[in-house]
C-alpha cells in the first residue's frame, strides 16, 4: 500500500490540479514542465523534499495547531500552503522546505488565488479578470492569471474532480456570498485566559 493508495482519491487529483497551476504560474501557462514522483509515505515525502528531490509535496497532511503552537517532528522545516481539502480532521495542503521563503509564497498565493477567484466568481474563461501581482517579478506578473486559466477557480476545480458524494460541507463548502469570509484557515479560538 502506498501513500498515494491510502489518500482520497480527491487528495490526490486535486493535488495533481494544484501541481499543474503551479506549473502554469511559473511557467506562463506551461503545465507540460510537471514530473509526478509516486511517495510511499509521509516521512519519505518529506525527506525528499528536504533532500531537493521535489520541490513540492501535494497532499500533506498539515497540523495548524502544530504548526503554530510549535513544530512536529514532521512540520519542522516545512512551510504549508492554505489548506485546498478537509477531510474528517485532516487539513490538505501543498508543503515546501521553509528554507526557501520565496517559493513558499509563490506555492501559498497559487493556491490563494484559486480561492480569490471562487470568491469573486472568476472562472476559468474569464481568467483575464485576475489581478496582475508585482511582487514575484515582471515575469510574474501573470502569475494568478496563468493560474485560473490552467485550472480554473476552486469551484471549477472541485466541479471536474469531486464525486457528489465527497462531502463538500463544512470547511470545503465554497463561498457564493461576496460579503462573508471566505474560509482559509481553520480557526482556533484561544483558550479562556480569565
């Protein structure tokens, strides 16, 4: 049994989707330049990333209150995207080494914009809708639209690869309401210091 056997089949094909929009973001729309390495496990995922292997890690599995109240074994030196799936306690993401904070925040704004777009109802067809973003660099700059027209927004995304009988309540329900927040980040309210 390997890792990839063990996950949800929607991990694992909404990660590969991930993949391709990155591949997309920094390549200007080239999704061809993507090598899939099957992992065995967590831990092989993660040496390989350390080892420069890989570059990115689709589907693991993230500990927010781990990461942020203090590192695992298996957070530390790792810097996680948005979560882009919840299924039961788990929280999916893409992981990259912290080592290199650049690629990190391009990883973690691939997948935001995904998110932006589901948001603001920008799909696929009218990726040209998406912001132009500087930061990354005038090469870049097409960044978040390569995104959307490779992949298409979360909803898009969730439309071709989840089975209706995926639950998509809770935290994976997209948001249609231009006012409400859309979800992020799982929130953990402090504890009653009083």
């Amino acid at each position: 049994e390997t890792w990839s056997e063990r996950k949800s089949e929607t991990w694992s094909e909404l990660g590969a989707e991930y993949c391709k929009a990155l591949a997309a973001s920094l390549f200007n729309g080239d999704t061809s330049k993507i090598k899939f390495i099957e992992i065995a496990s967590d831990n092989d995922g993660l040496s390989m990333l350390d080892s420069g292997n890989i570059d990115v890690l689709s589907g693991g599995p993230v500990n927010l209150l781990g990461d942020v109240g203090g590192a695992t074994e298996l957070d530390f030196g790792h810097t996680f995207s948005l979560p882009y799936y919840y299924e039961g306690n788990d929280e999916i993401a893409l992981v990259t080494q912290e080592s290199d904070p650049k690629w990190s925040d391009f990883v973690y704004w691939t997948v935001a914009a995904t998110l932006y777009a589901d948001e603001y109802q920008i799909k696929q067809d009218f990726y040209l809708d998406m912001p132009v973003v500087k930061v990354f660099g005038p090469r870049l700059e097409d960044m978040f639209r390569q995104t959307i027209k490779a992949v298409g927004n979360y909803r898009e995304m969730n439309a071709k690869l989840v089975d209706d009988d995926v639950d998509q309540g809770a935290r994976n329900e997209q948001n249609l309401n231009p006012y409400k927040a859309q979800i992020y980040v799982p929130y953990y309210a402090p504890p009653n210091m009083g």
